[in-house]
C-alpha cells in the first residue's frame, strides 16, 4: 500500500531550521538536541529512511513564507510586500531543484504524469540491496503573496509549480485562517489565469466565502491539500477546518481532502503551549475527520492524508500512536479494525491522490 501525502514544508524547514531530509528522524533529533528547534518546531518526525519504512511514495512539497503580519519572534522567513514573498518562494524552487539534483536517488521532482507514473513504478517493483526508493515531489504554493500578477503564471509553470493555494492568513487575493472574505477581484482574475494552465487549485486555508466562490468558478481541478472538518473538530475559535458545504462541493467537483494528523486540528483548545498533553488526541480522532468525509460522499474516494508534518509542529503535537512519518500505515490499519475494506484503506491513503494527480497534471 502506497502512501500520497498531500502537504509538507520542507524547503520551508531546510531554510528555517537547517534540516537535512536525507537523515532519519533519530540523526535530526540527536543533532537538534539542546538546540532552540525542538521549542520553535517540535521533534522531527520526517526523514526519507521514515518515508521508505513508511512506504511514502509522493509528497507535495510546499513553497512556503510568513506573512510579517503573523509572524512569530523566532520566524525567519517573512514577507512583508509581495516582491519579497515572490524572492523567498524562488529560493524554495531553487532548493527543490537541488535536492533533487544532488539525491536523485532520493528526490525526484514530478511535473507530469509520466514523471508520476515512473515514481509509482519504482516504488511498485523491489529494491536492490541497500538501496530504496526516491520520493516524488511535487510542488505546490502555500498562499499566493508570492504571484506579483497573473502574467507571471507561465515561469511559474516552468519552474515545476503546479498547484497553488489563494491563502494562508488573508492575502490580496483572497479570504483566509483567521481573515474572514471572499475572493477579491485580483483573486478572481488569477485563478481565471490559473485555468488557461490548468493549474490545482488548493482550498485549504481559504475562508469559506472565498472557498464557495472558488468551487463554483474556477473551471480547473479543485482539492484540499491539508483540512479537517470543522463539525468534527468543533472549534469556534478558528475558521481553519472545512464546512460540510465545502466539503461536499470539493466532492462535487471530484476533489480529494488531505486530513491532517495535527492534535490542534483534533481537538479544540488542544496547545501544546499551554501545556496540552498528546494522551488527550488519539489516532481515532483522526480516523473521525476521514470517516466524516466518506460519510458525506456516500464512498472511501474523496478522502487523504495531508499531514503537514514538521509544518509548525513535531513529535510532540501529534496522535501518541505515531512517532514519525513512518507510522501513517498505522492510519489503514484502524480504518480495517473500523469496518473499511483493504481498498477503501488503499483509496485513503494514496490511492485517490493518484488517480486525481493522474487526471490533473499535463501529460
Ligand atoms: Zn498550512
């Protein structure tokens, strides 16, 4: 059984925190130890040894920056005009490129299906001794600050970009986490650019205003890369989480939502600090948020994996159950003990990216 996780920062914390994705989640650990990064960002739970024990074929890899309006004392990488945002995510590209170049054996961008195919076909056929499998990146953009105007979209293309998300916090385009508001008229127009290249576009983090106009406009593949579901969660307090009516358009449309294993996601008032213990979250609340999804679509196909692991928080703010990447399996294993098939199992935590990313990237 293959695993799609359809969000994690990594160039993101290679740039902020050092981290080398070629180590195990034990060698960052121990060069982490006594360092501030276990405070800023928690444990290291990703690691390409954890991603082939894990059986981690593809992961879509961020383009991530803060917005200075939300920044944290310890954020490092800020923007406070888009020429900025536009810099930092080109440094990002940059960095995917490398890794890629100096790993192949471990990364490998995708782009298209072919490229996606290959990765799959690799992970689908045994290792020879000693060696693994390289993991597909695919690159996706987290709040769309970055894009100075629409006609940019066409270096972005080639650069490898493929989906982009609106929002983070709010942005010129858009509504977003804690920033209630619809698409403005610089929202409209990029996305109507971003069909003409069939682009993804990613609702998480999108305030639900702008999520419905987007699921009713936007003519290209719509998904949610990281979202729980808000009447699961049940927290007043945030915006973060999808309604059941985004959910069921995202169905609609024939999306896929990636759930996050993320116990502030989980359970509501749930921070770590605040001194919140990860004994109160366990691997069924996260079991929960899949269920409510194949609940409203009536089938196991809309549902994902978005773990956002070391986005923000480590090993210390998730389910008691995992203790790294390599542990996801474990999410298939209590999704039999509940009652899915072996291949509802399979759908869930690769399966339906694939055949979406199959339908969705060029060929
Ligand atoms: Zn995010």
């Amino acid at each position: 059984m293959l695993i799609i996780d359809s969000h994690q920062d990594l160039a993101w914390n290679m740039l902020a925190y050092g981290r080398d994705y070629t180590r195990s989640v034990m060698e960052t650990r121990q060069i982490e130890a006594g360092t501030s990064t276990p405070k800023r960002n928690g444990d290291s739970i990703i690691g390409w040894p954890e991603y082939q024990r894990g059986n981690v074929a593809v992961v879509f890899s961020t383009l991530y920056a803060t917005p200075a309006k939300r920044m944290e004392s310890f954020d490092t990488i800020v923007y406070r005009d888009s020429e900025t945002a536009h810099r930092l995510y080109r440094d990002q590209i940059d960095l995917y490129r490398r890794l890629t170049d100096s790993h192949p054996d471990k990364f490998r961008l995708i782009t298209s299906t072919p490229e996606l195919d290959s990765i799959i076909e690799h992970w689908s056929t045994p290792v020879q001794n000693g060696t693994g499998h390289p993991v597909g990146l695919i690159q996706l953009m987290e709040g769309a600050d970055g894009i100075r105007s629409p006609h940019e979209l066409p270096e972005w293309w080639d650069m490898g970009l493929r989906m982009i998300g609106l929002a983070w916090a709010g942005t010129r385009y858009c509504g977003g986490t804690s920033e209630p508001g619809p698409l403005t008229d610089e929202g409209r127009e990029l996305i109507s650019a971003m069909a003409d290249f069939n682009f993804i576009l990613d609702l998480s983090h999108m305030d639900e205003a702008a999520a419905y106009e987007s699921l009713d406009r936007y003519e290209g593949p719509v998904m949610a890369t990281h979202a729980n579901c808000a009447a699961v969660v049940r927290d007043p307090d945030t915006n973060r989480h999808l309604p059941d009516d985004v959910i069921r358009g995202l169905i609609e449309r024939d999306g896929v939502i990636g759930v996050v294993p993320f116990n502030t996601f989980l359970k509501a008032g749930w921070k770590r600090v605040s001194g919140s213990r990860r004994e109160e979250v366990t691997l069924g609340d996260v079991i929960a948020h899949i269920d409510h999804i194949c609940q409203l679509a009536g089938n196991s196909l809309h549902a994902g994996i978005g773990s956002d692991f070391d986005g923000g928080f480590g090993l210390q703010s998730i389910p008691p159950e995992l203790d790294s990447i390599a542990d996801l399996p474990l999410i298939a294993t209590k999704l039999i003990e509940r009652g899915y098939t072996e291949t509802d199992a399979e759908n869930i935590l690769g399966g339906n990216w694939l055949r979406f990313m199959r339908r969705s990237l060029p060929s």
